[in-house]
C-alpha cells in the first residue's frame, strides 16, 4: 500500500454506507446463545492440546463512569457510589480464578487490555489488586515481551497517579481527549481542560511509558472545520505515538444517551466529511502514517513498523501487532477470542453475579467457526492490514481455487476497480491509495453473512 491515502469527495459519499467494521469475522451478530459454557471449556482445552499453544491476551471490561458522556455508545453504569466497584471487583476476581485454571501454566500473558467505562474509576490500590490476581491466574509474560494498556479519561487521574500506573506494570496509556473545544465538550458534556491532558501526556512521557495513544471523535455536535483543525494542531504539538480518529455515530434510537444531544446542534453530513478530510491531511502532513480505519501513528511506532513489513494483525481491540494470541474476555459484556471460538459474557451485573456465585463462567453467546468462517476471516484481515491480497497464498492455506470460490465477490469487486479503489487482477486484489477509506468496503464483498441494506453497523467511512 501507498503512504498516503487519496480522499476523492464523490468516492467517499458513494461508498458511505452501513458495514461491520471486522474487528472479528463472522461479527458479532452471528453469535448465538447454543454456544454454551461447555463449548468455551472445550474451546479452551484445545487451544492448550495446540501444537504451539498461543500466548494469552486478556481484556478486562471496567463498566464505571462518575458522570454521563452523550455520545457514548459503550456499556458503563454511572455511578459515584465506588462500593459498585468493590463489589464488581470482587466478582471479576472470582472470574479471572476460574479462567485461569482452563489455561496451562505454561503459556504467558503478553497482552493487556483494560477498556470501559472508565477503568481508572477504580483507585490504583484495587488497579493493583486486580493486576497481582491477573498475573496470578495468567502468569505475566516478562516485561519485554508485554503490552499492557490502559484507557485513561483524563479527569479521574493526576500526573503522580501516572507514575503510579507505571508502576503497576502498565507500560501504554490511551487518553480520551475527543475534542478540546469547550462548547463541543459542553454539548456532549465531558469537560476536560487542554492543562489537564498536557500534564497527564508529560507525565507519562516522564514516568516511561512505551506509548501514548489519544482518542478523538469528529462529528460530535457543534463541531466546525475550523475549531477541529484547533483540536488537531494541539494535538499535533503533544505528539502521541498514536492517535484514533473516531467517526461519531449518532444513532439516539439506539443509544439512551445520545437523545440528550440537541438535534440542531448536529452538524450536517457534508461536515462530517470535511472533517474527515482535514484530519488526515493535518495528521499525514505533519508526519503520521494512516494505519487504516481510524488510526494513525509515528513513523516508528511499532503499528507503523508491522504495517510497512506485513506483520499488522488485526483483533476486537482493532489493529495490534500481537492479535495472534488466544484472547480472554473478563467482565460483563467481553468478548473473547479462543482458538477457533468467539465468545461473549453476559451484560447485566446481576446475571455476572449469580453465575459466578455458581462457580460457572458467565458466557452466554458465542460461536465456533466453520472451514469456510476461517478462510473468510484470513482474506478480510489479510485486506484489512495489508490492502494486498494474493490468490495463491490463499489457495495454499485453504486448499481452494480463489477465482471459482469467491466468484460472487470478485464480480463485486469489477465496481470498485472501475472507481479506481483497487485494481483487481487474475491473480490478485490491491488497494489503491483512492480505495484505502474504503478498505471496509471491500471486506464486505467477502462477508457471507451480510443482507442488502443491513443498517445495524456504522457508517464505513
């Protein structure tokens, strides 16, 4: 693939249409409640019994926000009663004792990821309870080898808490910043001063941290080209090692929180595309690589370094560099990835409660995939964080003739090599610069499982 994407307006709104954005395949929809707890017990004794059983890599769900953020579309509870907390802590501990004794002593912990919520709701003495049982029940790979991340709303923490966090054994850190004009942060009512950030980002620098990460969100209201191009000039100047552009999806019909968003405040879709358009040529322009999807990073930031020598893998926590691994979901609503299984943990604190109280597991969907899920899934995220695929490597790990079996797709496909997304060849599929917004585009074409007009996802660009 080409540095630097093309943003072609009339390409962009002709291909802005609903679709998953592949963090798994099949998606989630396709999970059922007939994959039970015995088939993850399964699941996970044969990923042990594997040839090179995988590293592990675990997600822990922190549900817990003090206040209200309108545009969130993520499952939290808002709360200042920090005895719900306690509580779930608890809980959670009861969980990790019970996952941890399906894998084998043997395998490591490489990654880890803590996502709300707001998991710095919780104190950093409980952060360090919560890590000491972690590598307990996964014992934690050697401090070379980790990547352990946290997300940070950067209202609930100081600059010497940082440094705590360092200490704690997490050695990344994600800021949600989203915006840092005032009237935006006031509409979606998240308000945080450009002080706060700056000090937390310098501490971090300072504490040792590998890599400062900031969450942003364009399309939120009140929104101007002109007060987000403020926003990415600040941001600019912190010089994160990664930043994650979000498109906001504004769905009230869906989401509680969202209805307190004033309907006139929201800007209009021509906007959104402006806005779209700005960031990547300030964050290209000032020396960050376009990932893919929403992210960008520095040049030699490792997801830069994957991308540029064909290793960037892709899992439900978006692009990684150590996506191979058996992934395990804790908390309500995780979702995990074992072997050649998906799984998902109940959403409600009580049901959590009452199955651990069991001593059962609190899975309550999943899915096992089929031959044809696996090849599928290899030729999205081969597109997905590569933009090249080729025919024969398929063939040889799948044992298929590419052209017959996916014919459907690749007549698909003759549309957008036509707009000069990709160029579509007897023997492969590039991404060309043009069609790099558009990567979700083409896994759709690959995506069995998709009807016409489908509008339970995002829009793709």
């Amino acid at each position: 693939m080409q540095d630097e994407p093309l943003f072609n307006r009339p390409l962009v709104e002709k291909y802005d249409r609903p679709g998953p954005r592949y963090t798994s395949y099949p998606t989630a929809p396709q999970f059922h409640a007939a994959f039970a707890e015995d088939d993850y017990r399964s699941a996970a004794e044969r990923s042990n019994q594997a040839e090179e059983p995988k590293p592990l890599s675990v997600y822990v769900h922190i549900p817990f926000c003090k206040s209200l953020c309108y545009y969130c579309a993520c499952n939290k509870i808002i709360t200042h009663n920090t005895e719900r907390a306690a509580e779930y802590l608890q809980w959670l501990r009861q969980e990790i004792s019970v996952q941890g004794a399906l894998f084998d002593s043997t395998r490591r912990m490489t990654q880890l990821h803590l996502g709300g919520g707001t998991p710095t709701y919780l104190s950093n003495a409980q952060l360090g309870e919560l890590m000491a049982t972690l590598d307990d029940a996964f014992h934690f790979a050697a401090p070379e080898e980790r990547e352990f991340s946290l997300e940070v709303d950067p209202r609930t923490v100081t600059p010497e808490q940082v440094y705590e966090l360092f200490a704690l054994g997490f050695n990344r850190l994600s800021f949600g910043v989203q915006d840092f004009d005032h009237e935006v942060q006031q509409a979606v009512n998240r308000v945080q001063s450009e002080e706060q950030v700056v000090s937390l980002v310098k501490a971090a620098r300072d504490a040792g941290f590998e890599s400062v990460s900031v969450d942003l969100i364009y399309g939120l209201p009140l929104q101007t080209v002109a007060s987000f191009d403020t926003t990415l000039s600040k941001i600019i100047d912190l010089q994160p090692d990664r930043i994650a552009a979000y498109s906001y999806a504004h769905l009230p019909e869906l989401f509680k929180a969202q209805r307190l968003i004033r309907p006139e405040d929201m800007p209009p879709p021509e906007r959104k595309l402006e806005l779209l358009e700005l960031t990547i040529n300030r964050l290209t322009a000032a020396g960050y690589v376009y990932i893919g999807m929403d992210h960008f990073a520095l040049p030699d930031d490792e997801l830069s370094v994957a991308r540029e020598n064909g290793t960037l893998q892709r899992n439900f926590q978006g692009y990684s560099t150590h996506a191979d691994c058996d992934m395990i979901g804790l908390g309500i609503t995780s979702i995990g990835k074992v072997g050649d299984t998906y799984s998902q943990n109940v959403k409600e604190t009580a049901q959590y409660q009452h199955r651990l109280d069991e001593g059962r597991l609190p899975v309550f969907r999943g899915y096992r995939l089929s031959d044809d899920d696996i090849l599928r899934r290899d030729v999205i995220n081969t597109l997905m964080c590569h933009g090249h695929l080729e025919f024969a490597a398929i063939e040889a790990r799948h044992g298929i003739e590419f052209g017959s079996y996916f014919a459907k797709a690749l007549k698909e496909l003759e549309e957008m090599a036509d707009d000069g997304l990709i160029a579509l060849r007897n023997d492969e599929v590039e991404v060309l610069p043009a069609g790099r917004l558009m990567i979700r585009n083409l896994a759709m074409a690959f995506d069995a499982y998709l009807t016409p007009k489908e509008n339970r996802y995002s829009r793709t660009v």
